[in-house]
C-alpha cells in the first residue's frame, strides 16, 4: 500500500537522522522494541497526510515525547505556513522541503491557496505498548 510513497519516506527519515542524531537515535529506538510497528526500516511508526487542511493552534497528542515529527509537503500552493507562537516564527514549507519540530510546541497553520498534501512522520508514544505483529 505504501510502495509509492517509500522513497518520501525514506528521504525524510534520511534527513532526521543526519540532522539531529540524538533525537532520532531515542526514537528509533524505542521503534525497534517493536518490531513490524515501523515504517519500513525508518524512525516512524506513523504517517498522518492532509489535503489543504487548515489546522487550528493545538499541540499533538499521542506521539512520543523524545522524538520528532518531521513534516513535508507537496503540490502547488500558496499559504500553509506552520506557525509557532513561543517563538514568533512562520515556516514556508516548500515542497520537498522537511521541517523537523518538536510537535508538543503550540502550533498551527494559515490559510492554503492551491492544492497542499502535508505529510507528517512521527512515532507513537505508546508503541511498544503494543505486541508484535
């Protein structure tokens, strides 16, 4: 089901990994204590996609607090930046683009013109809660 989407995936976990080892060593981890849970090979268990969804303010829920959720977009749009108030910054997510965030930070997104698909990858914080496969 997801062979057309591997390469993204793997791209992005290529990514995590090289840009911030230690977050994704602990994630990555705790991924292999249940083995069949991941996304083939990588540092995610999950895999959220959204078309042209605006998100309100909120923080995200269920995903494991060590780890990292890793973001990239595709399509033609305009808008859609992820807004993160502590901070006062706005991220133009490019396609192709990986925005790396700690998803427990307040956050959301503005207004999308066009067509945006949004992927996000994360691991579940209760994953190896769950038996194997």
């Amino acid at each position: 089901v997801l062979r057309g989407v591997l390469p993204l995936i793997h791209e992005v976990d290529d990514v995590f990994r090289s840009w911030i080892p230690d977050r994704y060593a602990a994630q990555l981890a705790v991924v292999h204590q249940v083995p069949g849970w991941h996304l083939h090979g990588t540092a995610f268990t999950t895999i959220t996609v959204n078309k042209n969804f605006r998100t309100a303010f909120h923080t995200d829920k269920g995903d494991l607090k060590s780890g990292f959720s890793c973001l990239t977009t595709l399509g033609k749009f305009s808008g859609g930046l992820l807004v993160i108030p502590r901070y006062r910054v706005a991220f133009k997510i490019k396609p192709g683009s990986v925005l790396m965030m700690d998803a427990h930070e307040f956050h959301g997104n503005t207004q999308i013109t066009g067509e945006r698909i949004s992927c996000v990858l994360y691991c579940r914080g209760k994953i190896a809660k769950c038996s194997a496969k």
